[in-house]
C-alpha cells in the first residue's frame, strides 16, 4: 500500500535516505522554474531542509538521463518553429548554450547529491515487464519504484502515475494525497 506523506509537514532525520523524482529536478532546476510558485517553493524549501538535516539524498543514471533529456526538450518546445526536429536542433549551435547550461545543473544535482548504480542486474525484469505490458505504468517509473522498494529510499515525487505503489513517498500533490 502507498505511502504518501505531505512534504510539508515532514521532519527530516539525518538517517533519511531519500530519492528525488526526476519532477522534482525539473522543479527546482530546470528551465521553466519560477521562484514565486508555491509548488517550487515548498520543494526547495524541502531539499534546504535535507541537507541541513544532512540526509543523504540519492541519484543514478536513469534520473539524471530523464532530467537531461527533459530539459532539452522543453528548451526545444520554448523555440521550435512548425517543422523543426529536437535531433536536428540537438545537433545545431544553437543548443551548445543550452547544453552547457544544462551540464552546469546536473553538476549542482551531483553537488547535493549521493550517485548510486540503479541495480539493473538485481531487478525483477520480469515481473517489471509484465506490469509494463499491461500499459498502465511508466516503464522508468517502474524502474524507480522498484530501486526505492529495494533500498528503503523514500521517493519525493509530484508525479501522480505512482498512485497504487507500495513507497514512502513525500509530496505535496493532491493526487497522491487523497489515496
């Protein structure tokens, strides 16, 4: 059964281990934020908290790839004109700035953060597969699901697809609130 605990009222012990969702990166450092919005706001205010609580705080590849990518495709959405391709602009100088700005975030992500390997080998494709196969789940939320199950890992996330999961997760979204 889900697990789902306001972030906001949320005490961090420096014995947390926690994960942060790739939404939440795109929050607290991608291109779009806002420093107003509430949603920002509470988040940062929740990573602040972390880390003067020196909770270890992890990352691995799969969620640094969903960041990178995410952000170059919402620069390429901010600027694209009818017919433009995010491979052709990926591969354009107009996206060397873009690139380096996002390589700029991913290094202050890796400054707050513990980099782990995400267990490929230890995890239980099958049944990974076969939830996939039933075309209700995201294939890498599943992937993150199962790294936090896995390792204790308390996941923040303000993605309402882990609805139904069996995770301590920390939010503020309503959706996954109300369960």
């Amino acid at each position: 059964m889900i697990t789902a605990k306001d972030i906001r009222n949320t005490n961090f012990k420096a014995s947390d281990q926690i994960m942060l969702d790739t939404n939440i990166w795109i929050y607290l450092q991608g291109p779009q934020g806002n420093p107003t919005d509430y949603t920002i706001r509470v988040y940062s205010q929740a990573v602040a908290d972390m880390i003067a609580a020196k909770c270890q705080i992890v990352i691995n590849a799969l969620i640094i790839s969903e960041f990178v990518n995410t952000y170059a495709r919402i620069e390429f959405n901010l600027i694209k004109q009818p017919g433009d391709d995010f491979k052709t602009f990926r591969n354009s100088p107009a996206f060397k700035p873009i690139a380096a700005h996002i390589a700029n975030e991913v290094r202050g992500i890796f400054a707050i953060s513990h980099r782990i390997d995400c267990g490929f080998s230890n995890l239980n494709h099958a049944d990974l597969v076969n939830e996939f196969a039933d075309g209700n789940s995201d294939f890498n939320d599943l992937l993150i699901a199962d790294i936090c199950k896995k390792n204790n890992y308390r996941l923040v996330t303000h993605d309402g697809d882990f609805c139904g999961s069996d995770l301590n997760i920390l939010t503020m979204s309503r959706r996954l609130l109300k369960q």
